[in-house]
C-alpha cells in the first residue's frame, strides 16, 4: 500500500514538474513576443529589407544608412517598438544598459517624493488630471499611482545600474523591458519627473530667480504649453497614447537624466540637421545615448563598432 502511495506521490511530483516546465517555455516564449527592443541586426541589411525600390525617398535612405556605416562606425541597428512611448524606451533602456547611474540631482532627493511635493508643498492639486499613457486613467487616484510609477523607476534603476557584469545586466533589462507593466510604469514616472521640472522653472521666472536654461523658455512659449497645467494637458498626457515627445521634450528629457542624446535624422540627411545633440548645451562628464529616426516619430538604436 505504501509503495503504490509512494508511486502515486512520484508521478505527482514528475507531472507538477513537467507542468512547471512548460510555464517556463512558455514563459520565455511571452517575454520574447513581449520584447521591445530588439536584438542586433546588420543595419545595412536592414536599410536594404526596409527600403527597397528605386523611389527618392528610398535612395535617399539607403544612401543615410550607407553614410552612417561608412563614416559613423554604426554596424547595427536595435529596433525598438514602434509606439508612442518609442523615445523614451530607446533613451531609457540605453541608460539602464550602460549601467548609467541616477542623476545628480535624483540623488539629492528622494524622487519618490516628488507627486507629494507637487501636491501639497506647491498646490498643484490639478495633478489629479494626470493621464497614464494608453491607460487613459485621471482621478482621485492619480497620486498613488504617480507613486508607484516612481517606486518602479528608482527601484529598478539602481538595481540595473548597480550590476557590474555587462551581461547580467543585459538581461535585466530585457526581462525588465518584456513587462508591459513595468515598462510603462517607468515611462510614465519619467514623464512625471518632466512636469516636475517644468513646475520648477515655471516658479523662477514667477520669482525672477537665478536663470534657468533656455530650454525652459523654449517650452514655455509655446501657446499650447504656456504653464505647467497646459503643459501636462496638452503634450505629457498624451505621449504613450494619441501622442510622443517633441524635439523640445527630448532637450528636456536629455537635461533632466543628465545625457547627451545624440540623434541621427536619416530624413534629413545632406543637412546640418543630420546629426543633432539634446541638449544642445551639456555638460562634458554626462554619459551620451544614440538615436536614429526616419522620421521624428519612431527611434531605433544604432549600435557603434569601431
């Protein structure tokens, strides 16, 4: 009786492990379904498979690709998911990557407080109508979720960047950018951290304070994003769903992570506008990130072997 129990508890124990098995496979066959940011591909094969034909727009983006293999040292491409939130994934999974560490300024202050700070220290109680990308979601609720989307970022980010081996870290990040969840949880405290800063800059020209850089200004004149309130209304909370980041916004994104994101506009290649930095003022210890577009919608990452 006890050797059939024994049998029976054997074929248990084999069938809840043959199950945990296939959890895993097809686990692993998710997160690559799930994968927003590509493996390497030969970026002249690319440009070939993407641009075929004998139009003129389709020479001059072969001839972009051929310029960036020739003369840049760029070998490879990265493609990255083509969505509203495509910027910020290219940018941030660079920077988790490379193992680049928090901001300065970050590490000066506790970022999880900052939707606190906004909310009661600076009565920014219209916070409330924060919109969470593709979720859409506005109301009560928004703090705690602003929080969250902070806890999310800072936590992952210095555990990322405290990896040393390359390749550990390497597959954090595809683990981490395989979570839809978590991605846009950091994408959206990145665009919080953008309205923070444009609070913060919007209270010294009020309080004709020391100056603050011209990027500021720039973002600032705009009819549609005169103060923070139109800021957020009409250009963050949209990015993620109907809407992505405005050359302006990448300067302000580039200021507040502290990197220099270097651009190559394939469509504006033979210009001046061809390669293009954000910030266009930085400073010389920042950490630098590359991106290509076709178009200043939708950004890969160009990979450099010298």
């Amino acid at each position: 009786m006890q050797r059939r129990h024994d049998r029976i508890a054997s074929k248990n124990r084999d069938q809840f492990a043959e199950q945990e098995k296939r959890s895993r496979i097809n686990h692993s066959k998710r997160t690559v379904e799930n994968h927003s940011v590509l493996a390497e591909v030969d970026l002249l094969g690319y440009s070939a498979r993407e641009w075929k034909g004998e139009t003129k727009q389709a020479k001059h983006m072969r001839e972009a690709y051929n310029e960036l293999f020739w003369n840049y040292h760029i070998k490879y491409l990265r493609q990255v998911k083509k969505d509203n939130y495509c910027v910020l994934r290219a940018v941030l999974f660079q920077i988790l990557s490379q193992g680049i560490p928090f901001p300065s300024w970050m590490r000066e202050r506790d970022i999880l407080k900052l939707p606190e700070k906004l909310l009661y220290s600076q009565g920014c109680n219209w916070i409330q109508q924060y919109s969470f990308g593709p979720e859409r979601y506005t109301g009560p609720n928004a703090f705690g979720k602003l929080r969250k989307c902070m806890e999310t970022l800072k936590t992952n980010w210095i555990e990322i960047s405290g990896t040393k081996d390359h390749e550990e870290r390497g597959n954090m990040c595809n683990a981490l950018f395989s979570d839809e969840s978590k991605e846009h949880k950091l994408y959206e405290a990145i665009k919080f951290v953008m309205l923070y800063e444009v609070v913060e800059a919007y209270e010294q020209i009020k309080n004709r304070e020391e100056p603050i850089p011209h990027l500021f200004s720039l973002l600032l004149a705009r009819d549609t994003s005169s103060d923070p309130l139109s800021f957020m209304m009409n250009h963050l909370n949209s990015i993620g769903d109907s809407g992505c980041l405005d050359q302006v916004e990448i300067f302000l994104l580039g200021y507040l992570l502290e990197v220099k994101i270097r651009v190559y506009r394939l469509h504006r290649f033979n210009t001046e506008d061809f390669q293009v930095n954000y910030p266009d003022e930085y400073r010389r210890e920042w950490n630098e990130v590359s991106l290509l577009t076709e178009d200043d919608h939708y950004y890969h990452i160009p990979v450099i072997r010298t």
